[in-house]
C-alpha cells in the first residue's frame, strides 16, 4: 500500500486505449517507439511551449504498413489547423521529415478542458510562470473543473512556491478521487512551470464518475444575466401590477 502509480499507466489496456498502437518486429520496436517520442515531442514544442499556445493535451499515434497517422487532442482546433489547413499540411512535412516517413495528421476538439487534467495542470503552470499566485490559482482550477461537471479535483504543486528559499508541496482537493478504483474515469495530467526561482511541478487529477457514466456538462450563466427568481407576473415571484 502506499505506493503511488500514474493512473493512466494504471488503466492502460483494461478501461483506456493505449496511446499507440502498432505492432513492430523485434528488430523495429526500438526504432518505432523512438520515433513516437520525437513525434510527441516536436508536437510538444511546436504548439504547447511557443505561439499560438494551442492547447494541445495528447497525441495518439497509430501506424498501418505504409503510413503514420497522428491524432491531436486540442482545445483549440482552429489554432492547430490554421487558415485553410496551412498549419496543419505544414506540421505534416515537418513530421515526414523528421521521422523519413508517410505522415497524415487528424485534430479532435477537447470539448471542456476544464475536464482535461494535462490542459488544467498547464493552466496552472502558465499562471505561475507569469507570477501568480499559486493558491489562487490552484483553487480557480479546481473550482473551474467541479462547475463544469467533475466529481472530484486533486491538484498538487511542488518547489519553491512563491519563491521561497525551501522547496516544499501543497494540495488542493476538492470532492472525491478514487485513486485505486478500475472502474473510476480518474484523468491525470503534469506540467513544470519553469520560473526565475525554479523549476515547479504541477499535478493535477480530475475524477468524471465510472467509465461509461457520461458527464453532462453544467449549462453556464452568460455574463450579465442574472438568474430568474419566481415566474410569471401574478405568480410566486413577483404580484402583478407593481405594488
């Protein structure tokens, strides 16, 4: 007991898809997993870590005999794909020529990213870079989060916070994780906010309910609109006529 595991890791081939699936000789293996890497990493660069900041959260990778097909999850599609494709068919000669193969890229929309533990934790990291606070920001994410439908919010930051002279950890939580349950779609996320003082972790957990439960996400207020109180004129809210 006691020891602690990626829950991705954790759920990989039992309730999760693996994030690359491909079948290699053994004289391949090697050589194909080195590639995903470069693959993930230049993806990582290109979008995450320089403009436009497109929010790219994963990457899955799938290979047929004769060509690569990459998928990114991103909350920001447009960014991705650029004016008439131009971003996209750009990132693909990039990859062909990096890893001297066929290329196809494809981009799906993160639909709430506040559900996207990856994009969360960057959130977070952004924030910190820029000198924020990072008990404001920590709970801002984790209010965010429970607001768009989630069960339960872990986040953790770790190094020197505030720019103290010991590093240390602190936790921010709300609702419930189940972290040693199979059966709960708990997502994880990691992000390293790189500022003047150091280097700073941020993890983040975001529990959805059981696989299969699907989360309906909570209808927001628009700004500037106050929520109704009673009903008609005459009725429980207000009586008619003004007096």
């Amino acid at each position: 007991m006691g020891q602690k595991t990626s829950p991705i890791g954790f759920r990989t081939g039992i309730t999760l898809p693996w994030q690359s699936t491909w079948f290699a000789p053994k004289a391949n293996y090697g050589e194909f997993l080195v590639e995903d890497e470069r693959i993930r990493h230049h993806v990582d660069v290109r979008f995450n870590r320089q403009p436009p900041f497109a929010a790219v959260s994963k990457t899955e990778i799938a290979r047929t005999r004769n060509e690569v097909k990459v998928t990114l999850f991103t909350a920001r599609p447009g960014m991705v794909i650029g004016p008439r494709g131009s971003e996209v068919d750009k990132l693909r000669g990039e990859l062909e020529e990096l890893i001297d193969r066929k290329v196809s890229v494809n981009v799906v929309e993160v639909k709430e990213p506040a559900l996207n533990a990856q994009l969360v934790a960057e959130n977070i990291a952004q924030q910190l870079q820029k000198r924020g606070s990072y008990r404001r920001a920590m709970k801002q994410a984790c209010e965010t989060s429970m607001n768009a439908g989630a069960k339960g919010v872990k986040v953790i930051c770790s190094g020197r916070l505030g720019g103290a002279e010991i590093a240390r950890t602190e936790t921010q939580k709300l609702g419930s994780i189940p972290l040693q349950t199979l059966d709960a779609n708990v997502d994880y996320g990691y992000a390293t906010a790189r500022t003047t003082y150091g280097a700073i972790g941020v993890k983040a957990w975001v529990y959805k309910g059981k696989f299969g439960e699907e989360i309906t996400p909570k209808p927001r207020a628009r700004k500037g609109q106050r929520p109704r109180r009673g009903g008609k004129p005459g009725g429980p809210g207000k009586p008619a006529g003004g007096k």
